[in-house]
C-alpha cells in the first residue's frame, strides 16, 4: 500500500501539541544557532540535553543528542549537532539539522514504549505498550513478542481508565507507575483524536526517580486533509521541515494530488488508478518511484508545466515517467504542456512519455516535429517503465 499525505511533526512540535492536550513533558526551548541554544540551556538549567530536530530515528546512535553538564559543553555539543547530517537507521536521508531542541534532564528509573496508530486493516485504532523502551518497536517486537502488548480500540468502548489500566497491568508496568501510566494512555489517545492523527508514538515513555511518568520523545502524524479543521495546529512554532512534505505543499497550492515517496524515479499519470498502476509497474521492472502524482482527469498544458515543476524540486528524482491515458484528457494539450515546459522549466532530465487514447496521435506527432532532447517515447506502460528504469539506472551510474 502506498502511503496517504500526511504531516510529520518534528518532536519539540509533537511534545507541544501533547502539553496542550495535558500530556507531561520535560521543560524545553528550541534554538537554530548556537548562541540560541547555550541561552536555552542557561534558562533551563544544567543538566539539560541538546536534540538534534530531524524527521528520523536514530539521532542517539548518530550522535545528534548529548547531555550538557555545564555552558561549555551545551555549546560544544550544539556546534557540533547543528548543521550535522544524520541519516536514519536504514540509511533514509541524510537529514540536516537546523534546529536543536533543548530540554530539561530527566532522572529516569524506567523506559517504556507506547503508542497510538490507526490500523487500516483492521479499521481501529491500535494502542501498543511496552516496558522495553529505548528500541524501536520492531526490535522489541523481534526480541520478545510477547513484551508488546497490542489492544485495538472498540469504537463503541472507546479507551477510557479501564481499558487503559488492563493494557498497563498486562504490559506489566510496576505497580507503583502504573496509575499514572494508564492516565497518560488515556492522554495519548485524546490527544489522537482531537488533532486527527494518524499516529502518535513514545519512545521513551519514562518513569522518573520521582514516579512521573512523561512524554521523553514526540513522534506524531497529522492526516493534512483534516487540517482545516485544526487552527490550533497553526499555533505550533514553525520548524525548518526536512524535504518529505516540501513537494506536497507545491502541489497543493497548485492544486495536484501528490504524495512523495523513496524512490528515484518521477511518475506523472492522470487518474488515481493509473497512477497506481504505474507505481506497480516500474517496481514490477525494477525500479523505486520517487512520487505519486495525478495531474487530474482533464489535464491542460499549464498542469503538465505545474506536475513537471514539482517533480523535479525533488533532487532525488533522476528520470521522469509520463503515463497518459487520454478520456476526458487529450494527448495533444499533454504534448504542448511538455513542450511548454522544457521551455520554463529547467529540465536536465531523461523523459520517457507513454500517450494513448484521445488525441494521442496527435500528441505524439507534437513531440516528434519539437524534437526535444533527452525524451523518450514508448507504446506501452511496461515499455515505458522499462525504459525510465534503464535510464534512471544509467543516471545514478
């Protein structure tokens, strides 16, 4: 299943999202320079830690969180996260810092793991609680099954305490935490609800010395076609957002269906279906889309130029896919608007086009007489998407 659009948070967002829902979170301040962040910390107070803000797991390992002891070691250690690359556990990235997110100690006695997600195949939401904290849910899930415990959530139950303290007792949380873990469960899943998330994960959820439990990280995804309702989100301090959702934003404004993907390859289709299909067959013959994007069942010349303009914002795109199957759309107004925009946009890029249905003659009898170089066209979709893969394949070499 591809992915659906959606807002990541960066975890300072996330942990204010969750203060204003109630749930405990450590004192913190964000910083993008240095001075910032040693002003930060001097407020805070001492210890207090330096977190690089990316949109990727890892940070720890990848040294893009340190503890600062004193002034000295908040600025080393803030000279030396911002502006870092940090690539994620699976090699995802690299992500560059440009914020630092600078937060109050906390005396930790334990680490759990907790989440929220909806679960698409079961159509509920998914409450997960572990006493396994600090690793990610598939390692814990490799290492001990049975230390996860998953709940699905009764849309006619809901999840109040009772349901919240069952899934504690049965993850074996401590006795002596477990009341204020079962309440921040309950925090949790309102918190989901009332933003439209799609998912909200802790990892750590703490027990500290005290016998508080807080939020010790914030991974949170808003669904964006529920934002409208949500001004509050608005209110968030505004963070530098790596790539993902750049292009989307693009496409929004210019009023295409876009999500962005791993790949490296561009797709543009008109219909939701053929751009599935699309999606499908250049993994079928080998290679990885950079994004799925349906310029719409009527697309005129001015789209195609948009569609092109957003496609190749994204550096990782090196070979673009054009799939069109002319209905209401027509081969012709496709071909002019790639015509039209090898001419305003920049385009250093193999393009390989693949027109059927109405006009398509017509269309490909265009793009002939422009003889515009590096274009590729090909009769059929697998044709196609062979031939982008070669080409993208070529590029990357």
């Amino acid at each position: 299943m591809y992915p659906l659009a959606a807002l990541d948070l960066l975890e300072y967002q996330g942990k204010q999202l969750f203060a204003g829902h109630g749930v405990p979170v450590p004192e913190g301040r964000v910083a993008d320079t240095v001075e910032g962040a040693v002003e930060a910390a001097e407020e805070i107070g001492y210890p207090c830690v330096i977190k690089a803000q990316v949109q990727i797991g890892g940070r720890g390992k990848a040294g893009g969180i340190k503890v600062a002891e004193d002034k000295a070691e908040a600025e080393e250690h803030a000279k030396a996260i911002l502006g870092m690359d940090i690539r994620g556990p699976r090699g995802e990235g690299p992500f560059t810092v440009h914020q630092v997110w600078v937060e109050r100690a906390s005396n930790i006695e334990a680490e759990y793991y907790a989440s929220i997600i909806l679960d698409r195949s079961a159509k509920k939401l998914l409450a997960m609680l572990s006493t396994m904290g600090g690793m990610n849910v598939e390692e814990i899930a490799e290492k001990d099954p049975d230390a996860l415990v998953r709940r699905h959530v009764e849309p006619h139950e809901g999840f109040g305490d009772a349901q919240a303290a069952a899934l504690a007792s049965d993850a074996g949380v401590a006795e002596d935490a477990r009341e204020k873990t079962a309440e921040m469960m309950v925090k949790l899943y309102n918190a989901f609800n009332e933003s439209d998330a799609t998912l909200i994960e802790v990892n750590p959820l703490v027990v500290t010395k005290d016998s508080d439990v807080i939020a010790l990280d914030a991974k949170v995804t808003i669904d964006n076609s529920a934002l409208f309702r949500h001004e509050d989100l608005a209110d968030l301090e505004e963070g530098f957002i790596e790539d993902p959702h750049e292009q989307e934003r693009m496409a929004k404004e210019k009023g295409l269906t876009y999500v962005k993907l791993d790949g490296d390859i561009g797709i543009l289709g008109n219909g939701a279906g053929l751009c599935m299909s699309t999606l499908d067959v250049v993994a079928q013959a080998g290679g990885a889309p950079a994004n799925f994007l349906d310029a719409g069942g009527g697309s005129k010349a001015e789209a195609i130029i948009d569609a092109l303009t957003v496609i190749t914002s994204d550096p990782k795109v090196v070979a673009i896919l054009f799939n069109i199957f002319g209905g209401i759309t027509r081969g012709d107004e496709i071909a002019k608007g790639i015509i039209e925009a090898s001419q305003k946009v920049d385009i250093d890029l193999p393009l390989v086009v693949r027109l059927d249905g109405t006009n398509s003659e017509e269309g490909l009898g265009l793009l002939a007489d422009a003889d515009l170089p590096n274009l590729h066209v090909e009769k059929t979709m697998l044709g196609a998407a062979e031939k982008v893969v070669e080409l993208a394949k070529a590029e990357s070499s």
